[in-house]
C-alpha cells in the first residue's frame, strides 16, 4: 500500500434490523438488543428454520414516487439506495467533488425474487410427462413477470441505481463474493483510490435472501439455527450450544476518501482505513480449512500493510457467525495470529444482535468498528451462556465494555473460502 495516497471514511449510512440508519442501529448494539423474530416476509411455516432477523418498516414508496425507474425496486436495491443516502449526506461531498473522481464498488447480492409468481410460470409450463412446455413457459412469462422485476433479481442493477442517483462516474464494479462482499469491496475501493483512480469511493454491500430459496439452501446446508422458540436468543456466537446462523438483511454504506482531498474539502474524517488482507482457502465451499490457513493469511496481510504489530490492535470484530465450525476456526486463527496477545484483545460479534447479513455484514462491521473508536464502546456478544473449550478468548460476553480502541481488525469469510481482514484506526 503506498503512503502517499491515505484513505479515511468520510460518511456512514446503514439499514439494518436494528434500525434504519446508523445512529440507531448503533444504538441498539451498545445496548445489546437482538433484531431476530419470526419471519414475516413470507409464510415459513414449513422450514425447519421459521426465524430471522428483518429489516422493520422499509420505506418502498418513498423511492417508488421518485422514478418509474423504482416502480419494480426490491429490498436489495432499497436497502443500498437508503443506506448510501444517508452516507452521502454525512460525508457532505456531493456535488463538491467532479463526478468522474468519484466510483462505486458495492458488495450487493442477488436481488428481489418473487418466488410465489415464478413457481406459477413454470408449474403451468411442466406437461403431464414432466417435460415443460417451453411455449407456454415463455408466454407466462411475458403475461406474468416484469422485465423490471426480474432485472431486480441482479446484482449489477443496486451498483447500477447508485451511481446514477448518485452521478457516480468514475470506476464502478460489484463483487459478490458471499459474506465477504462488502468487505472486499471495501478493500477494492480503498485501493483505486490509492492508485489515484478515484478520490471519493461509495462502497458497502446490501442483501436479502429472507426468502423461499435462500432459506431453503441455507437449511439443506443445515447452516442456520432452529431455535425458533428463542428467536433472539437463537444467533450465539462462541456459545458452546451454537446451532447455526441466522439469516438477516440490510445494508451498510461508507464514503471513503483520499484524505488530503477530505481535508482540503474540510471534511469530517471518522478514521483511517489502514489495512486489507485478502485470501482464499483454496479448500472446499461452504467449510473453512480447519487450520484456518486462509483466515491466518489475511489477518497478517492486513497488518502487514498498515505497518502494525498484533499488539496495536485493541479489538477484534469478529466474523462470528455462530455456527460450530466457523467460531472455532477463527479462534484458532486469531490464537495463531495474536499469539500471547490474543487472550488480551476483546474480540466481539455483532452477528449476535443482527444476525448475519450475507453480503451487507462486513460493511456494518466495519461502521460499528468505527464508532466503538470514536466512542469507546465495544460492543457485546450477546447470548453468551456456556463456554466452548474451542472457544476460549474474550468475547465481550453479553454487555458492552468502555474501553479505549484506537485500532480495529474486523474479520469477514465468506462460502468459497474468501477471506477479508480490514484494519481501522484513529487519526
């Protein structure tokens, strides 16, 4: 990473299940509250998992009387666009910088997926043999489905709303790499900036998969929790009696910056972004490598490009997803990359209180990180009952701890084996 070229974060939004923008969501984390309930959205009575964690009271119309271009917009899409308003507006850059010195580099998902309507269009397809008609699927089709609507379904299109809402003209690109997205997109976007492509950077992530076929995937790879009768008590990372995850959705946006070009501007800066590590385990899809090879590689490439030492790092945002393998794994890892430190360094999940956001979760990691530094708060793992042998670090069990954190690691590792290490520290 050069010295030349610094990145700060200049502004943050967020939409999340604990609050539609970021002063609440961060509100509920320091007061350990949980965004998990039933799941609304659709009927889940039939799932082995009826639990997640939803985004309350999204506000679809507001964007829908702006463009017809909205008219068809999904949660994905909603979620980005919100976030990023609020993150522009904080950052204050908006028609302040030329439009071709500003990108986009998101970390969406896949989008909006009427399943109800398309399970329709092809039930009515398949003939008595089995085989499907594919001219009465095509004439469904084009009877039942919007261009738009399917359009929503796409990645491409949240980065495509953003940047011409926002007349983001310089480099754009999405990576959907799992729940290492939007912490990869960060990372990406911090380095055009460095090379001098860019000067201001929208980037995050946003997803929603509460619907038929990501609940069902994520049950048939029995990843999620089934505690349905404890909804809020369902997401426990580190906890001994872990059972899984909990599918969440959101967004998280942040504004990042050359920082002589934020000063110059007067901009508000709320930290550095020091260092990005970035690995594969090369190993299997949905499991971690058990020496957690991958994650230990990333760590030590983050701190190696902020020219710090383990024990600079005052906190650990875990990954934490709360499931057996990956909670195990990262403490191993972090043990391996800590060494006598480790036992030291509070390290937390958030994924306790939001569950796990997919795509959108690094970003809000990193928001929270930032403001644990700026306010001294770290907050807790919540639902942290019985220790794990495996398990055996601090973990800011259940309330949130004062301390002073000058410098973030924040953990990201997504299915396939992505792994993401962004390093936040104070000016």
């Amino acid at each position: 990473m050069s010295a030349k070229r610094r990145v700060v974060i200049t502004g943050m939004g967020a939409v999340t299940p604990l609050g539609n923008d970021v002063s609440s969501t961060w509100k509920g984390l320091r007061e350990g509250k949980s965004g998990v309930g039933r799941i609304t959205i659709f009927n889940a009575g039939s799932f082995p998992t009826k639990i997640a964690s939803e985004v309350k009271n999204p506000s679809f119309s507001k964007w829908e009387s702006k463009s017809e271009e909205f008219s068809h917009i999904c949660r994905n899409s909603l979620f980005a666009l919100e976030a990023a308003e609020e993150a522009v507006r904080d950052s204050g850059f908006d028609g302040r910088v030329q439009p071709e010195r500003v990108g986009v580099y998101f970390g969406a998902g896949d989008g909006g997926f009427n399943f109800s309507q398309y399970a329709l269009v092809v039930s009515e397809a398949v003939q008595e043999d089995q085989t499907v008609d594919a001219k009465k699927y095509f004439t469904n089709s084009l009877q039942k489905l919007s261009p738009k609507e399917i359009l929503e379904q796409e990645p491409f299109q949240v980065v495509n709303h953003l940047s011409g809402v926002f007349n983001a003209m310089g480099p754009v690109s999405n990576c959907l790499t799992a729940c290492a997205a939007s912490s990869q997109a960060i990372g990406e976007a911090a380095e055009i900036i460095r090379h001098g492509d860019a000067d201001v950077m929208i980037s995050g992530g946003s997803h929603s998969m509460i619907h038929p076929l990501g609940l069902a995937g994520f049950n048939l790879l029995t990843a999620l929790s089934t505690r349905n009768d404890q909804p809020q008590k369902a997401s426990r990372p580190f906890d001994k009696n872990r059972d899984g995850f909990v599918l969440s959705e959101g967004a998280g946006v942040v504004i990042l910056e050359e920082m002589e070009h934020a000063k110059k501007r007067g901009a508000k800066i709320y930290a550095e972004l020091a260092g990005y590590g970035a690995s594969a385990d090369a190993f299997r899809l949905t499991d971690p490598h058990s020496a957690g090879r991958g994650a230990i590689q990333a760590m030590k490439l983050a701190l190696k490009h902020a020219q710090l030492n383990p024990s600079d790092v005052d906190y650990i945002n875990a990954h934490g997803t709360s499931t057996q393998l990956n909670d195990a794994v990262e403490t191993h890892s972090v043990k391996e990359v800590f060494g006598g430190h480790a036992k030291q360094t509070p390290m937390s999940s958030i994924k306790s209180m939001l569950g796990h956001m997919i795509a959108a979760a690094g970003v809000v990691e990193i928001i929270a990180s930032i403001l644990t530094i700026r306010e001294g708060i770290i907050p807790a793992t919540i639902n942290y009952e019985t220790p794990d042998e495996a398990c055996d670090l601090d973990y800011v069990p259940n309330t949130a701890r004062r301390a002073e954190v000058k410098t973030v690691l924040s953990n990201s590792f997504g299915f396939g084996g992505q792994n993401i290490a962004l390093i936040v520290k104070k000016i």
